[in-house]
C-alpha cells in the first residue's frame, strides 16, 4: 500500500474515532467472552487433572472394585508375588466439618512408606518440609486420627498444628488431630491440594468405616516387551469383583460427563463472536460507503481494484488485532467470574470437587487472536470485493449501491432459505453434537440472509398506516428504513440474532426448568427423607442401617418407608451409576417410563434380575427395551435384562435402576443411602422429623429434610447451573446493542444532508427527532418480530437436538407468551435507546451546517 493511500486510511480513521471505537468494542466483547469461557473451561479441567495427580503421582494402571472397595489382601498379596514392583494402596472418602459452614473434604489414606516411587504432589512436598517444617510422617503412621494438610487449608479451616477438627462422615461425628502442615511452592499444586486431609490407610480406614478394605491400589507398571504379561498376571490375581485398568480412565469418565456442559458454553460463546460479526461487517460496510467519492477519486486517479480491497483488509486487521488484544485482557479478567460459577457447577452436578485457580494458555490466547482477527478480516471482506468491483461512478453514486442491494434482495433470500434447509439437513440425520451445533449456526445465518427482504415486506405494509395516521412525519420514518437498507438490513439481522438467541435459551431454560420440577414433584412422593449429612458421593462405605430403617417404621404416625441405594458400578470401561429402590406403594406412580408398559415392568422389576434405566442412559449408551447390560457385581459380572426406560433429569451418563431385593441378591451391601418417610393423614412432620433425628446412636447424625425443601435446594441447584448461561446470554444482548447503536450512529449521520433538507423545509427539532426515533423503534419492531420465529427454532432445536445429543434428556417444549412479548420488547427498548444520541445532535445540526460537504 503506497503511502497516499494509507495517509488517506490513517486520516479518514482519525475523523470517526466514535465509529471506530464502537466497532472494537464490539469485536473485544466478542473475543472476550470465546477467551473466557475456554480459559474457565481449561482451567476446570486442569485443576480436575492436577488434583488426580497429586494424589496418583506416577501411576500407570489402578485396580478398583465396587462400592464395598478392595479387600486389602489383595494389596498384600500382589506384594508377596512379586508380580507388581511398585503399587500403593489408598483408602478414600468425603466428609463434612461440624459446624455451621459445612466445608467439604477429601479424606485420603496412603502408605507413607510405599509412596516416595510415585512422586504424588502431597509427598513432594510434605517430604521437603521434614520434621522441622511441620511434617512428622512417623507420627502419621503410629498415631490414630492424624492427618496433613496445606497451610492454605489450614487456614481454611482455621486450625493450626496440634489442634484437632470435629468432622462428620456419614452419619458419624470423627475427630481429626493436625500432626503436620506442609507448604506447597506453587499456586496450581496448592489448589490441587486444597481441602484435602492426608492420613494414614488405617486411620483412613477407621474414620470412613472400611476396616479390612481399600478404595483402590495405584501402580506403576513400566512400559515395555513384558508389560502385557505383567498386566495379565496381575489380572489372574485379582477376583471377579476386582478390575485393573489405565490410570486416566476415571479421569476420561469426569471428562466425558462435563463435556455436553462445556460444549454448550464454547456454542454460546461463539454465538456472541456471530452477532459481533454482524457489527464488524456493518461497520465496515460503512466505512467504505461513507469513502465512497473518495474510494471512486483513487480509482479515477488510477488506484487498482487490489490496491482499495488491500487498504480496506489492512484496516481490517489493523482494527481487529487492536480490539481482539484488548477482547483477550477483558476475557482473562471475565474468565475469573466463569471459572468460579463453573466450579460451582461441577461441584454441585457432578460430584467431584474442585478449586481451580486461572490458567492461562498460550494457546487459547492465540486461538482468540486468530478467531477475533479472522472474524473482523472476513467481515470486511465484502465491502472490500464492493469498494473493488464497481466502476468510479458507480462508487460515487450511494443511490447506486441501495439500486444494486435491492437488485440482490430475491438472491439473498433464496440463498437464506437454503441455508435454512441446509442447516435442518445437517443436524437431523446424525446424532452427532458437533453437527448439531453447526446445523444451528447455519439455521441463524439462513433467517438472517432473509432478514432484508422481510424488513422490505414489513415496511410496505406499516408505511401507509403510519402516513394514514402521522401524515409526511409518519410516512418518512418507513421510508428511510428500506432507502438504506445495505445498511438497516444488516443492524435489523445482528439484533434479531441476539434477539433471538436470547428469547431462545430464555425459553429452553423455562421449559427445562418446568420439567425438572415437574419431575421432582412426582419423584419425591415422600413426607421426609432421611439421608446422611455428609456428601453421599464420598465412595466410602457409610450409610443408613437396616436397624434405623425398622426404627423408623416403627415410630407412631409413620405409614410406610421406601429406601435407595446409590453405588457407581463398573460397567466395561466405564463407571455407571446404580440405584437400588425399596419402593413404597405410592412410590411406583413417580415413574413415567417413554418406553415399556408399567403393568408388566413393575412385577418383574420385583422378582425378576431384570433393571429400569433412565432415558438419557438409553440414549447415550445405545440401549432398548429387551437388551442385557453387564454390570461388574460383588460375585462377579451378571447380565441383567433391561425391561423399561423412564424420564429422569440427573447429571451424568445416566442411571441404572433396580429392586431392592435383585441388588442383594448380587451385593453384601446392607446399607442405604436415603429413606423416604410417608406419614399417616394430619401428622405433625416437624415433631416425627425430630423423632427420626432422635433415633440416631450417640456420636451420630441424621439429616431428615421436608420434601418441599429438597424441591426448593434442587431448584436452586438448577439455577446455579444455567447462572453461566444467563450472563453469556445478557453478554450477547450487550454486544447487539452495540451493533445495533453503531449502525444507527452511522446510518444517522451519513443522511446529514437528508436532515438538512428537511430542517430547511419547515421540520422542526422536535419533529426530526420524532423522525429518528420512530425509525429506530421501526427497525427495533422488525427485528423483535422476525426474532420471534427463529427464536422457537433455537429453542426447539437446544430442546430437541443439543440437550438430547448432550445429555439424553427429554424435555418438554411449551411457548411462553410472555418470553416471547419480553423479547420484542427488548428489541424496541435497544433500538431506541441506540437511537437516542443520534436523535439529539442531528436535532441540534443547524440546517446550512448539515447541508455542508465535507
């Protein structure tokens, strides 16, 4: 580019910095909330990754059993073979602090003298500090009710060495004595580490109730010739209930649970990035129609075709790596925000805990520079071909480009309606998610390429009611609309995008949120439920006794009891949740199956080895009605015949279900995770709970919860869950209104002289900025109109596609008018709030000044 030209760029740049700096601030919003929702997402992951490792260290391969755990001598047994060089054993569960906060922590067992080969974080570092630095490992072995922890966790917990801390596991009240603190170096492994007691395997084994027994044994097998005959002598050790497998495999469950929750945040996120493309394109567009006598001068000068597409793409990168830059910095700080509701989220849904500090990666960073300057580059790209084709004159003459627009409007449609059956032909045949999300963005394009000529169509019929009502000041608004439709065309479609993806997600989440609490109320059928109060996903051995359930039966006022069992099994190469249900007679009613036939399921649910699964278990695991599935049980692997599948909204891969009689016959496992309380007519609930927690033996706790209360936490689960969603939501609104209030600051102020001929007539202030603000809140109704359709579409599609290709979930799908009236409300409000500044100083123009050149 010769330096006329680019003092030309810098010049004309320099007269517009308000155009400008709206643009950047539409494409760094866009890049902002791509880099944030990949940097929380990263980061989740690696603080889940370095949490496994601080524990794990070296380790190749884990041998695990069920829920009952590992009879520990298997551990001594793979020793005396000789078989297995290096393993060590650990004991693992979660318990709760007694006290108001009710702070989650990770209990972990391990064999000091067995862990230095494994390299794990904690033994790092704890080995470092030495008796002098806080940490006495001898003392961890000999002396019972000892643990290690951080001095981040410490702090947390507010104790320091030698003091001890009540805790409650299960339904047990334990007490824990701070031996040692240890001071990790640096921050990541210091988070992996965090709310994490470290103690010795018996000690482990006495506080989470599994005397005898092992969560699982970590080993290091080293590659190489013999490591197939290694593993399968180890397997020929091992009993049935026993598997070994890769290290990671556990990790690459977690993974593939959270992937669908990740998915629909990048697909969010890149659906903001969309509507800023809309305002990059526009603004462009803008910048070479505003040029347009100068770009025709160059040319009539004899500046080539390549030399103006080339100062346009220059500005265009120019622009676009200052605002992806400042984007990037805006996402790293949004990221912390992300990363902490997303923490919550996995918390909450998945039932690991994780407390993950921001990572940021250079590649993710590269990645936003990329996307952010390739979004602003192809968005110029057509002006740019535009300001290129045309002859001089063309170029000079603006009615020539509105001619030429409108000449295209029968071509765009037609390409936007196929699009649109593009867009349905991708996602329908397939059940793959990432098709399913590029069958919605092409969906969006589809109804905004038809934008144009629908705001065309609209115009025709609301001009003459307006002009039949408001005369010439009625008739001109309508009219400016359609004259300047290279450019109202594009802002109307980048607000009806955000629009409706807003409107769409909004209706999505009502409808999920109606089924899931339609749902739990016909689930949780009970009066009171009774439960342990520290988290039930703790893999120890802890639950409710069959003696308590008969107590419980036996109290005054009590009419029945049904009780569940919640176990992770294995299940090929993965782990599966099972519950087991003592079902009460009103109990069997809270089951809606979508396929199988009640009357003839629950008899052989009853009696037979015959398992319910629910519909997202059958959807994302291939499964049907008639079909056997192979679960790993304490005497070895059983087929069990599936015989219904019913609706149920829990996270995860799904969930196995069978009787309370068929899980003991298979498992020695006695106890319950959960028991439903259904009282006799008019009594008192808040009197038979206080029995109930009454019946628990001295040093135990019992944690009985009205059925309304757990509708009312479970919701609120809910809602902290899609919390993320709604701030991308509002995010992608942001960056529309600023589309919307930059294509207007510029339509506005390149009809200067069109204003200037209308104050020299006789239109007063008043009367222009009247003028003004009905065609903005023209263009903000078609928008909100046209949103209205494709919003239906996004929500049946995320209802219908991605959250059924995500979770296996079927919802149900009921239009809200009042969503929907909210929508086109907001199109209206940011249509004429954008047009509000505008309004003003054209108002304020005198009419020689408007009428001047420039």
């Amino acid at each position: 580019m010769t330096p006329i030209l680019r003092r030309a760029s810098s010049n004309y740049l320099k007269r517009h910095r308000g155009q400008l700096a709206l643009t950047m601030l539409g494409i760094a919003l866009g890049v902002a909330v791509v880099v944030s929702v990949e940097l929380a997402k990263s980061s989740a992951l690696e603080a889940f990754d370095q949490a496994v490792r601080a524990v794990a260290g070296r380790a190749t391969h884990r041998i695990s059993a069920g829920a009952e755990g590992l009879e520990e001598q298997i551990y001594v047994a793979l020793r005396r073979t000789g078989v297995v060089g290096l393993a060590a054993p650990r004991v693992q569960g979660l318990a709760a602090t007694d006290d108001a906060a009710r702070r989650v922590v990770r209990i972990v067992g391990v064999d000091p003298l067995a862990e230095r080969a494994f390299q794990s974080e904690w033994y790092r570092y704890a080995d470092r500090s030495g008796g002098a630095g806080g940490v006495d490992l001898t003392r961890l072995m000999i002396e019972p009710g000892t643990v290690l922890v951080t001095d981040e966790t410490a702090r947390r917990l507010g104790v320091e060495r030698g003091q001890s801390l009540p805790l409650l596991i299960g339904t047990e009240r334990q007490q824990v004595t701070f031996t040692g603190i240890f001071s990790p170096q640096d921050a990541a492994t210091g988070e992996a580490l965090s709310d994490l007691l470290i103690t010795d395997i018996a000690t482990a084994q006495e506080l989470l109730g599994m005397i005898g027994r092992l969560s699982y044994i970590d080993l290091i097998v080293p590659e190489g010739a013999d490591a197939a005959e290694r593993l399968h002598r180890i397997r020929a050790l091992l009993p049935t209930t026993a598997e070994l497998t890769a290290h990671g495999s556990g990790q690459r469950s977690v993974r593939e649970m959270t992937r669908a929750f990740y998915t629909n945040l990048t697909a969010l996120s890149v659906l903001s990035l969309l509507v800023g493309m809309f305002l990059v394109y526009n603004t462009m567009t803008f910048l070479v129609v505003q040029r347009r006598e100068l770009i025709g001068g160059l040319r009539a000068l004899g500046v080539t075709r390549q030399q103006i597409i080339q100062l346009i793409l220059s500005e265009a990168v120019i622009i676009g790596l200052i605002a992806t830059l400042a984007g990037v910095l805006i996402g790293i700080v949004l990221s912390h925000f992300f990363l902490e509701l997303i923490a919550k989220t996995l918390s909450q849904a998945f039932f690991f805990r994780i407390s993950p500090g921001l990572s940021v990666s250079p590649l993710i960073v590269a990645k936003g520079i990329v996307l952010g300057v390739g979004a602003t580059v192809v968005s110029a790209a057509l002006p740019a071909v535009e300001a290129a084709r045309y002859s001089p004159l063309q170029v000079m003459r603006r009615s020539q480009i509105e001619t030429l627009t409108r000449a295209l409007l029968t071509r765009t449609t037609l390409g936007g309606i196929a699009v649109l059956a593009a867009g349905i032909a991708i996602m329908l045949p397939t059940k793959s998610l990432a098709m399913g999300f590029l069958g919605l963005l092409v969906l969006v394009l589809g109804f905004a390429l038809m934008t144009p000529l629908l705001t065309v169509l609209m115009m025709a019929v609301i001009r003459p009611l307006l002009a039949r009502a408001f005369g010439v000041i009625g008739y001109l608004p309508a009219r400016f609309v359609t004259a300047s439709l290279s450019r109202t065309g594009v802002a109307v479609s980048a607000l009806m995008v955000a629009v409706a993806v807003s409107i769409g997600l909004q209706l999505m989440v009502g409808n999920f949120r109606s089924s899931v609490f339609h749902w739990l109320s016909d689930r949780l059928d009970a009066d009171l439920y009774v439960s342990m109060p520290a988290p039930a996903s703790s893999g120890s051995a802890s639950g409710l006794s069959a003696e308590l359930k008969q107590h419980i039966a036996a109290l005054p006022g009590v009419e029945s009891v049904s009780t569940i069992r919640r176990i992770r099994v294995r299940k090929d190469n993965s782990v599966t949740r099972v519950n087991a249900y003592q079902m009460a007679p009103s109990s069997y009613a809270g089951f809606r199956f979508v396929h199988g036939v009640p009357e003839q399921i629950w008899p052989a649910f009853e009696q037979r080895d015959v398992v319910i699964v629910t519909d997202s278990f059958a959807w994302l695991h291939h499964v049907h009605v008639g079909d056997a599935l192979t679960l790993r049980t304490d005497s070895g692997n059983r087929p069990f015949r599936v015989v219904g599948i019913y609706t149920d909204y829990n996270t995860g891969s799904g969930i196995i279900s069978m009787s309370r009689r068929t899980f003991e016959r298979h498992w020695r496992d006695r106890r319950f995770s959960g028991i439903g309380v259904y009282a006799e007519q008019g009594v008192d609930l808040d009197r038979l709970g206080r029995e109930i927690e009454a019946l628990g033996a001295p040093g135990q706790l019992l944690q009985v919860t009205l059925q309304q209360r757990i509708i009312e936490r479970s919701m609120e689960i809910f809602d902290q869950a899609f919390a993320i969603t709604d701030v991308l939501r509002w995010l992608a609104a942001t960056i529309a209104f600023v589309a919307v209030f930059s294509a207007l600051m510029a339509i506005q102020f390149e009809r200067r002289r069109e204003f200037g001929i209308l104050r020299a007539n006789g239109v007063t202030p008043g009367q222009l900025r009247r003028i003004i603000y009905t065609e903005t809140g023209l263009m903000g109704l078609v928008a909100g109109v046209l949103a209205l359709p494709l919003a239906v579409c996004i929500a049946a599609t995320l209802i219908f596609v991605i959250n059924r290709r995500s979770f296996g979930w079927r919802m149900e799908f009921v239009l809200e008018p009042g969503v929907l009236l909210q929508g086109l409300g907001l199109a209206v409000l940011a249509a004429l709030l954008a047009g509000i500044v505008p309004a003003v100083k054209l108002s304020r123009l005198s009419p020689a000044e408007a009428l001047r050149t420039e």
